[in-house]
C-alpha cells in the first residue's frame, strides 16, 4: 500500500518557520517507511503555491539577511532525497518569474530528478488524491 502525502507551501520564506518545517517534514517522511508494514511505501509530494513560489528562488541571501540556512539547500536536498517538487506555473508567471530564476534541478549535488512547473489544476488533483496533507 503507498500512503500518499502532499506538503504544501504557500508562505513567503524566512518571515515565519512555517516553510523550512514543511520542507524538513517533507525530507524526513522518506525515513518513515521503517515503520511501515512490509510492502508499504511512502509518496511524498512537495508543492509551492501562492508565496511559497518564494521560497523556489535561486541564490537566495538567506545568510547574510537573515543570518539562517538558505532554503535552496532544503529544496535541493528534498530533490536529492527524490520527491517530486512541484511549483505553480501560474504563480511563478504572477510574480513575474522565469524558469531560470527558479531550483529546477540539483545536479550539482546529485539528484537524478527536477523541479516541475505545473498549473495549479495538477497541484490540487495532488492534493485530492492525498491520504494525507500538510499545508502550510
């Protein structure tokens, strides 16, 4: 059996600890399949929506503002950790954003997956096929 989770983002980084939570949720639901019952797994889904597009951004100055980890280094370990991370391409296009100003992949680091801009009708049958949702 595959329990389905989707954690959604949808505030801005770093004014609140609201998105980072959901991300090291989101990281550490990989680990839980240890408790599960052979045969089960589970599918996370890490979605940005709203402000949480925000939180998507390339070089982040997380540091040097805000004296805190930046959080493109949790996205790129959750793409590490291969969850498929979702970001509404509607919201990207709101805040007049490109594809190139957004964490598309972690090559670097070596993740094998990337970063899916998508419209929000995708992100809401995500969460409608949900066993469980975090939303934050």
């Amino acid at each position: 059996m595959i329990k389905k989770i989707a954690f959604v983002v949808d505030k801005m980084p770093y004014k609140s600890e609201s998105s980072r939570l959901t991300l090291t949720h989101a990281i550490a639901s990989q680990t839980v399949e240890i408790h599960l019952d052979d045969g089960d797994n589970v599918e996370p889904v890490l979605a940005f929506v709203g402000e949480g597009v925000l939180n998507c951004l390339k070089n982040q100055k997380a540091s040097e503002v805000y004296g805190v980890t930046t959080l493109e280094s949790h996205i790129k370990n959750a793409l590490l950790t291969d969850i498929k991370l979702l970001i509404c391409e509607e919201d990207v296009k709101k805040y007049g954003l490109t594809e190139d100003q957004i964490i598309m992949d972690a090559e670097d680091i070596g993740a094998d997956i990337t970063s899916e801009l998508v419209p929000f009708s995708e992100i809401m049958s995500v969460m409608e096929a949900a066993d469980h949702i975090i939303y934050s």
